[in-house]
C-alpha cells in the first residue's frame, strides 16, 4: 500500500525530530531539507500545505533528514553555499562564512583607488576558491585583474576549479597552484602582487574538537587547525611573505583571523623587519575583531 503525506505533517513532524537532536531553526532547516530534497520552494511549502506527498518525495526528503540528524551540514548535503550573492560548489572544503565578505566589502570600498587599472591579487588558502573569485568578479569590470589561487589540499583546488568553470570567463587571468602557502618561487619569472587576501587556518589545535559537530565532525581539520595558539599560518605569512610584495609600489595584505587573536598577530607582523606602511582593522557584525591587514613596503 502507497501511503501519502501532506507537507504540513511531514515538515512539523521532522522540524521536532531536529530539534531533539539540538539543531538551530529546525522548521527553517526542514524547509530547506524539503526544498533541496524534492526541490519545492519554500514560497510554495507556505502557500500549499496541504500538498500530498508520494512515497518517493517522502523517502528522497528522510534521506536528507537523517543527513542533518547526523549534523552533516547542510551545505555539504547539497553542495552549494552562497558566498557574496553567488553560490559556489562546495565539497572538500571549508564552507563560505559570511564573516569573509569583509575582505570583499573593504577591498570594494578602499582598495580600487590604490591601482593603476591593473590588479595582480593572491589568494591564499583558497579552498573553494569563494574569496579570491568574489573580489575578482567585482573588479575586474573596473581593472584588469591576474588571480593566482593557492591551496595544499588536491580534493579543495578540484572544487575550486568547479568554481572557477562555473563563474569566470575564458577571458580570466587565473592560475591554480598546489602549494603549502605562498607560490613556489620561480626565479627566472618572479610574481609580485598587489593584493593579497587569506582566510587561513586559525583556530587552536586543541579547540577543534570542541567546535559544533558540523563543523569538527565535517569540515577538514587541514583548513581549521591553526596550530597549538591558532597562529602558526600568521607566523609563517610573515615570515615567507617578502619575495611577494611589489618592489616599486606597496602591497595590501588582508588576513581573516580568530575574535581575540589581533594582537598576536600584529605582534608577528611588527617583530619582522617588514615596513609597515598602514595597518587595516574591521570587525564583524557582532563587533569581534575579524580581519587584520597591512599595507607593506618592501
């Protein structure tokens, strides 16, 4: 016997279940299962309720359910999370966090002027690719922009080359590099960049475990763990960074970072010998200091 359910009962019945197993905004969460699922909007779920469910809608949409009650996360169930009004393919990877639309917004907003028409930008840790390509797309109609896009992870650059397909022309200056941070050097063709933006790993080693199941039990530990202080990637940035900086003009680097770690950060970076030109400070919405950057002179 066919048995049918309306997406009333279906939806109210699963959005307890999620909230017996401790997952914020269960009913929103649910309608989004429903809509990833059987790909019935939310607009639709609200006007039509009582719309009857074959058997097929209810066990494609339990798929999911049982997904999320294992806290997979919701952008690794379908693949996709939007990142700067673009929705990017994410697998493998660190999801997008709205924090990082930061670097986008200030570089918008105060970096253009900075460029003679012409922007060579390195994106560091790239993983999806989400930061790199956001500031490219929103410049490159304003300036000619290089992108070089560096990750140590082969199974993040296979996503960021998704993404990469998915958003960019052929027309695009972009070069992907399996690298454990900055570039491989090449001496006989030196690269030199005008802007350099990272989302680097930073939380503390012995935090990881204790973070939401979705992220410790999902994200890779290889794009979270920052080391025993959460610092060793600002450490080794400002360490390995001058090679990189352009030789006749500065260099604006952006980097995001853990609340609470500025700092330390702008500790590792004035105890160098680099020449400090201008420090840039931005906090998030919830005012946690967010994004640390220097203007640098060789």
């Amino acid at each position: 016997m066919v048995t049918t359910q309306t997406l009333d009962e279906l939806i109210r019945r699963s959005a307890q279940e999620l909230a017996e197993y401790g997952i914020d905004q269960p009913l929103r969460e649910v309608r989004l299962l429903m809509e990833a699922a059987n790909g019935i909007e939310i607009k639709e779920q609200l006007v039509a309720p009582d719309k009857t469910l074959n058997q097929a809608q209810v066990n494609s949409f339990q798929k999911y359910l049982r997904a999320r009650k294992n806290r997979t996360p919701y952008a690794y169930l379908t693949n996709v999370k939007e990142f700067y009004g673009r929705e990017f393919y994410i697998k493998n990877c660190l999801i997008p966090r709205p924090e990082t639309e930061l670097i986008v917004d200030f570089i918008k907003e105060n970096i253009q002027e900075r460029f003679e028409g012409k922007c060579n930008i390195l994106d560091l840790c790239t993983g999806s690719g989400c930061l790199g390509l956001t500031v490219l797309l929103e410049l490159e109609k304003q300036m000619a922009i290089e992108l070089t896009m560096t990750d140590i992870s082969d199974q993040a650059l296979d996503t960021c080359k998704v993404n990469v397909k998915k958003h960019c022309s052929h027309n695009s200056k972009i070069m992907i590099l399996k690298s454990d941070l900055f570039p491989n050097r090449d001496f006989e063709n030196p690269q030199f960049f005008d802007l350099i933006v990272a989302n680097p790993p930073y939380i503390k080693s012995g935090d990881i475990t204790g973070l939401a199941p979705e992220v410790a039990g999902y994200e890779p530990h290889l794009a979270l763990d920052g080391g025993v202080e959460g610092l060793d990637f600002y450490f080794r940035i400002a360490e390995e960074i001058r090679p990189f900086l352009q030789k006749k003009q500065s260099t604006v680097l952006l980097m995001e970072h853990g609340a609470g770690q500025r700092k330390a950060i702008i500790k590792i970076f004035e105890e160098t010998d680099l020449v400090i030109k201008e420090r840039i400070e931005l906090n998030d919405w919830q005012g946690h200091d967010r994004v640390l950057g220097f203007v640098l002179i060789r």
